[in-house]
C-alpha cells in the first residue's frame, strides 16, 4: 500500500492502516509496518491478533493480542498523527458493528456522519 501512495504522489490518495490485520498475516505490525506506512497514514484500526491454540491467526480483544498498541500509540502522538481512528471493539460493545458483512450498510453509516446524522 505504501508503494502505491507513494507512486501516485497525490494528497487525495492516502492509506489506512491495519496493524491488526499485518499481526493476522504474520507481519510485524510495529514498529516495522508502522514505518513504512507513516508518511501516508489517514486512517488508523485500533485492533488487535494472536495465534489462537490451533496456531490460526485470530482478532483479540486490544491490548490482549501480538500488537504492542501502547507503543504504537505513543509513535502516533510522537509522530503528529491526526488521521482518523477505529476501534471495532469499542464500537461492538456499544451497538451494532456498522457493515456487519454488508458494505451497503458501512456507506450509509458513513453519509450519515458526514451528514452529522446517527453515530
């Protein structure tokens, strides 16, 4: 993803990332993925991966899983990180996950906060 912002070269094309799902596929999600996708950083998931019992990767509550979050949190702020963040944790326990499986739901929720409408 950092290669292709970086080839496009346009402030209207930047990058979300993941580190939970770089810990999912066996990454290092920080510091070596955070680093290379720091320049283009605009959005950050809060979430978190370990090998399950089976050896699968699996999602983790934050903060019980493979992703040093702490530190990563602190290199955003260190860094002037003002991008966006999701927390699908916080979100499930609060209602509903927003596309459940269905994208069409995740596009009105978001119209709908551009709008200020809903959560």
């Amino acid at each position: 993803m950092a290669e292709l912002v970086r080839e496009v070269d346009s402030p209207a094309l930047r990058a979300l990332w993941d580190p939970g799902n770089e810990a999912h596929a066996g990454k290092e999600a920080y510091p070596l993925g955070y680093e290379t996708i720091k320049p283009y950083a605009a959005h950050v998931h809060l979430k978190d991966a370990c090998a399950g019992p089976d050896g699968k990767a699996r999602c983790v509550p934050l903060g019980s899983g493979d992703v040093p979050v702490i530190a990563q949190l602190r290199a955003l702020a260190a860094d002037g990180y003002e991008g966006l963040f999701y927390d699908r944790d916080a979100l499930r326990a609060g209602r509903r996950e927003p596309n459940d499986g269905d994208p069409h739901d995740a596009r009105r929720a978001a119209r709908a906060r551009e709008r200020g409408v809903g959560g």
